[in-house]
C-alpha cells in the first residue's frame, strides 16, 4: 500500500508541475489546486512523512486531519472542474453551488467533530491502527461517504460521455474518470462492510490507491484530447478552466 501511494504521490505532483506554465495565463488553476491537494493528501499517508510531520503537533495523528481536509479539497475541485467540462449544471450546482459547498463544509466540520472524541496515543496513517474504535471508523467513514456521494454525481454523466463517438481519446478519458469515480462508491460501501469483516480496512486503502491512478489517466487523456482534437467542448475541459 505505501508503494501505491507513493506512485499516487508522484504521478500527481508530475501533473501538477505540467500545470505550471498556464497559471501565467491564468489557465490551469483549478486542476493545478487539485493536483497539489492530491499530492498533499497522499504524500502525508506516507508513513515517514506521516510521523514527521506528526510531531510537529501537540495532538497525535491531527495530521490525519490535513491530509483528509487535502484530500477533501482535490476530489471537490476535480469533480467541479469534470461537471464544467461535461456542462453538467446539476452536478455543478451539488458541488460548486451554496449546496455543494454547504455539503463539504458540513463534511469536514463533522469529521472534525469525530475526530476530537477519538482516542489515538501513537501516530498511524489513516488511523488505521484504530479502525475498531467506533469513533475512528465513523470519522473515515464521514470522508469516504463524501467521496462516494461526489463519485455517485459523476459516474452516470461520464458513462454517457463515454458513449459519445466519434472522438475515441475523449470517451476514453470519460471511461477511466467513470471507473475511478465507480470504485470510490464502492470503496464507501467497503467502509460500510468494514464493521463487520475484519481486514477489510487496508483493502479499502489499496482501493483508494487504485481509484486515484484511474482518475489521474482520464485527466491524462483529457489533456491528450484537448491537444488532438482541439473543439470547443474538449476545451472546456478541467485542463483548460480560466
């Protein structure tokens, strides 16, 4: 799981220093943001970087915190920028609009809530030594079922998209997009499970890994078809945002 994470790390900070030359022009913004985001997120579950940064706080494992709050931030960004190019106003307005962000203010303010009743002496990425504690699953929960709930938006517009000829690299970047945001929902209903069956926790991290590679090569595809095709739908893509 830690070498999953650490290609996540690095296949994301690689895009993201991609998006550099557009922010001069304003481009790129928001798929920069996420990227980083994504990178934070991930490179802080790292268990070397977990500890070291862990120390510099007075509260064991509030670390956790900020990557989840990272990795809050990367998938709404994402999913706004995808229901933009997909010219999805409902998806849009479930994520961007007052509701939407309502919706992840809520999210991390019950996360943090959870998290203050938790009781976790010894640093553990993910708090995934504390998985039995009702307290530390509901607090994973809370942030996977958000996932979940921003995956189930997007899943049916993308499948459709994915459908959509004539334009292969495009429903190939929709297709990956649709089964990475597919394996999130299931990765919520695996937390879900997780209160009966043991181990299933790491399982649903390498999950979490494999759903993060899969989005990031549909962003990559996105990108691709942006630079072949060059339409005016493709370049209303997330890689393109003003």
């Amino acid at each position: 799981m830690e070498i999953l994470f650490f290609v996540v790390v690095l296949v994301s900070a690689v895009m993201t220093l991609t998006r550099i030359p557009g922010l001069s022009h304003s481009l790129n913004q928001s798929i920069f943001l996420s990227g980083l985001c994504a990178a934070v997120a991930f490179g802080l579950m790292l268990p070397a970087v977990y500890e070291f940064v862990d120390d510099l706080f007075l509260r064991t494992n509030f670390t956790d915190l900020f990557a989840k709050l990272a990795l809050l931030l990367a998938i709404n960004i994402l999913v706004c920028e995808i229901a933009r190019a997909l010219r999805n106003t409902r998806v849009l307005r479930l994520t961007a609009g007052i509701s939407g962000k309502t919706i992840l203010v809520l999210t991390f303010v019950l996360a943090l809530l959870l998290f203050a009743f938790t009781d976790t002496p010894e640093p553990s990425p993910g708090l995934g030594a504390y998985i039995d504690d009702p307290m530390v699953l509901a607090y994973n929960t809370v942030i996977v079922a958000y996932i979940g709930y921003l995956g189930a938006l997007l899943v049916g517009p993308l499948v459709r998209d994915a459908r959509t000829p004539p334009q292969k690299l495009r429903q190939a970047a929709s297709a990956l997009l649709a089964a990475g945001f597919s394996l999130a929902i299931f990765r919520a209903v695996l937390m879900v499970a997780g209160l009966a069956i043991d181990g299933l926790y790491e399982f649903g991290q390498i999950i979490s890994g494999i759903t993060a590679l899969l989005v990031i090569s549909g962003l990559v595809s996105a990108w691709m078809a942006l630079r072949k095709y060059g339409t005016s739908r493709i370049r209303q893509s997330a890689l393109r945002i003003r």
